[in-house]
C-alpha cells in the first residue's frame, strides 16, 4: 500500500487539508495518507524541515513526503522532487530539503515541469497531489520533472563553529507543544567539537553545564523526590539528535517552559563553549 504523508502550514480550522486528501484519494482510491502536521507556523521553513527530518525515518522506504510550506512557485522559487535515503519529497525548492541533504547526498532530484499539462485552474498543491501520486504508484521521477543537480540551502539550519573550535553558535529552530525549545545544533558535532571537554550552554542570560540523558535525568539529594526538580532548565539531545533546551516537567500552565521562564523564541542564539 502506497503512503503519502502531509506537512503544511494549512492549519485545520479551514477546508485545505481536506481538499488536499480528496485529491489524493481521487487519483489513488488505494493511497493511506498520514498526517504529520499542519500547524507549521505560516511560512516557517526552519520549522518544517525540523519536523520532516525528526519524522521521515520512522515511515517504510518508497513513502511520500508532501510538504504544503511557502509552496508557492515563481521567479525565484522551483517546485522539486527528490528521492533521497529511498524515500520522495514533494515541495517547493525553498531550503526545505538543505537539513536533510547536509547529511546524505540526494540519490535523485528533478524540477517538476508538468503544470502545463494540467487543467488551467490548478493550484500549486495540485501539481504537488499529482507527483505524489505518481511517485506513490512506482512511477519514475523523469516523468514529471527534469533532473538538476543541486536545490537551495537555508543558511539558518547550519550552526557555525569558532575557527579555533572553542564554540558553537546555534540557533533555535523549533518549540514543541511543551515549550521545549530546539536548536540547530546535533549531537554529531557537538561531539565532533567538543571532544568530551567541559562546556557550558549559553542561552540569554542564563547557563547550563550538563546535558542530560533524560528529561529526569537528576541527581536526587537526600530528603528530595524528582517533584522537587519541577520547573529546573535542563539540556539535551533530542531523539532527533538536536540539542534541546527544556523545562523539567514544563508546563505553560503551571510550570512554565524554555519559552516563558527563559525568555527563548524562534532564531534566538543558543551558543555551547569549550573549555
């Protein structure tokens, strides 16, 4: 059974989302579409990506990913199709793809070139529907584009190292439902970097000199229980393997987050230094 996943920044409150799933289902009756968001902030690429690369691998080699960000085509920005890691990838050549291709070399990518063979009303999303459908169904990406040889990066997805390795400038990338606040940061090199000295984590005014294996990951002193840890800022890697700055137990009700206690938001710096 052929798997297309969804990504947009459609939100649910009106009718796009369902739209585009009639015309999935349309084409392909036997298709199983998967939700992975659609509360993207409007026009985030950095968010997108994020969620794309901590998401495709868990679905089967051969899956479709359809991805409904700032997925208008113009002058400056293509539409692209691209088999990387045996999996698809349907979106605009806005640097969606840069976190993904930073790590493994794309085994093929095309410019789609097939919206003049569609109805004149068509939308960007429906030129989308119907390269993921046919990839969905076995069809070979030559069919609906033509190959090119690299896509657009998104310079705000790579952290930038100090010439002598004494530090790594990051930014934050992502805020999950609970505040927590991703950075573009991974674990590869951090590690690579750091090569097990001592650290400290700068993010605004505050300091963190350990990464923890888990959110509860605490050294309970005598007399306490972990309830006592609530609302401590802690860092570490993510299962996406991107360094993370969290709350334990966070809670934007009342606990607080990264966000609200430490004052974190969207492009923030968050800066590692070596000792």
């Amino acid at each position: 059974m052929s798997i297309i996943t969804l990504t947009t920044d459609f939100g649910l409150k009106d009718h796009f989302v369902g739209s585009i799933k009639g015309k999935i289902i349309s084409e392909s009756p036997g298709a199983q579409i998967i939700d992975i968001s659609h509360d993207i902030d409007v026009f985030n690429i950095s968010e997108a990506s994020y969620v794309i690369n901590a998401t495709y691998k868990n679905f089967p080699k051969g899956t479709v990913h359809l991805i409904g960000v700032d997925s208008e085509r113009n002058a400056e920005t293509r539409h692209i199709a691209m088999q990387w890691n045996d999996h698809f990838f349907v979106c605009a050549d806005n640097g969606i793809l840069s976190i993904l291709t930073q790590k493994i070399k794309p085994q093929k990518i095309v410019e789609i070139n097939i919206h003049d063979r569609l109805p004149t009303y068509s939308t960007d999303i429906d030129a989308f529907v119907t390269v993921a459908n046919h990839l969905a169904k076995g069809g070979a990406l030559s069919v609906v584009g033509k190959e090119i040889n690299s896509i657009k990066e998104l310079s705000e997805l790579k952290p930038s190292v100090a010439a002598d390795f004494s530090s790594i400038k990051g930014y934050v990338i992502y805020i999950d439902h609970f505040g927590n606040c991703i950075t573009n940061i991974p674990q590869s090199l951090f590690k690579e970097v750091g090569k097990n000295r001592e650290f400290e984590i700068k993010c605004g005014t505050k300091s963190i000199k350990k990464i923890h294996a888990t959110y509860s990951d605490f050294t309970v002193r005598e007399g306490y229980t972990l309830r006592d840890y609530e609302g401590e800022k802690l860092a570490l890697f993510n299962e996406a393997g991107f360094l993370e700055i969290a709350i334990y137990k966070s809670n934007p009700k009342t606990t607080g987050t990264a966000k609200s206690l430490l004052g974190l938001k969207y492009r923030d710096m968050v800066s590692v230094y070596f000792k």
